[in-house]
C-alpha cells in the first residue's frame, strides 16, 4: 500500500482526559465515510492521569498493518505536561505535525521540540471546553484538530456524521450534543499551525 493512502496517527493522553475515546469517534466517523480504520488504545497498568496511548489508522484499502504506530504522520497531545515525561515526537515524519492541547503559539512551543523539523500546531483545547461545557474535556476539540490538520477527512462529512453518532450517543442529553458540537466547531477554527 502506498504512503499516501494511509494516515497514521497516535494519541498521547492520560487516563481520564478521553484519547481513547477521540481516537475511536474518528475511527467510527472514518469508517461511515468508507474508509478502512482502525482505532486502538495501547492497554497497560493505566489508572486515572497516568499517561496513555491510543492509536489511528486510517485507510483507503483494507490494511494489513495490525501494530502499535511507530512512525506516525500526526501525534496529538491532549495534556501538554507529557512533553517533559514522555517522547512525543518520537518516530513522528517530519512531513507530519504535532498537534497540542496549550496556550502556547505554535513558534513558542516549538522551542520544545528542537529536534523535530515538521509543522507544530497548537490548540487551547481546555479554554474551549471550559468556556463551552464548563469543564476540562480537551479531547473533542483535539479531535477536530486532527481531522482539520491531517486533512485526514472532509470537514463537512465529518462534522455530519460525528453529529449523527453524537445523537446516537448522547440521545436523552441534547445539551451535550450541542456543546460538544460548538467545540468542534470553535476548534476548527482556532486551531493554530
């Protein structure tokens, strides 16, 4: 399979802060647009705030692929103190990016990473979440961060079908559909990179 038809990406998070659940909303959204997926968290002795990994593969023909993701295109961050913790960047092409949950622009952070040549794009995932929901729930809007620098799906399919599984999901909490959609909404916009 060439490069070009796969996107690889891996989630870095902790316990509670929902990176396996982005990781396989996009794998769900991905599959109902035709797309060969698959979506994974790396399981471990993980408790509430340890750090956590959770993978995507995202495919225009069927993968025979079925590992960890170890060079992947795009990393998202959703907690920017794994940074000092955890190698991020680590096998990540320089023709990908990172993306990460921080108040930061995208030239402060990349003071961070001084060994990574790619795109660095920043997002302030919790200002969102807070401002919309009330609460810290970063991984919505790192969600639509991904899509929309990875170009990984179209904005449009993607927005109606996540809607869709979102009332499927939520369906006797209307509320949570709307302000989870106002989040994607607001990070398709704000993301910076």
């Amino acid at each position: 399979m060439a490069k070009s038809e796969m996107t690889e990406i891996r989630w870095h998070g902790r316990g509670g802060q929902g990176a396996k659940s982005a990781c396989l909303m996009l794998a769900e959204v991905a599959g109902r647009q035709g797309k060969f997926v698959q979506g994974f968290p790396e399981y471990g002795p993980e408790r509430m705030g340890a750090p956590i990994t959770a993978y995507n593969r995202i495919c225009s023909e069927r993968c025979p692929v079925h590992s960890n993701i170890y060079d992947p295109d795009y990393v998202v961050v959703l907690d920017e103190t794994l940074l000092d913790s955890v190698p991020v960047t680590a096998g990540l092409k320089p023709t990908g990016a990172i993306i990460v949950n921080t108040s930061e622009t995208p030239d402060e952070l990349r003071k961070r990473f001084p060994d990574y040549t790619g795109r660095v794009c920043t997002l302030d995932a919790r200002k969102i979440s807070e401002e919309v929901l009330g609460k810290n729930f970063p991984n919505t809007a790192l969600l639509a961060a991904a899509v929309k620098v990875s170009g990984v799906l179209p904005t449009d399919e993607f927005l109606a079908h996540i809607e869709d599984s979102f009332k499927h999901k939520f369906a006797t909490k209307p509320q949570v559909i709307a302000g989870n959609m106002e989040i994607l909404k607001r990070a398709f916009e704000e993301v910076q990179g």
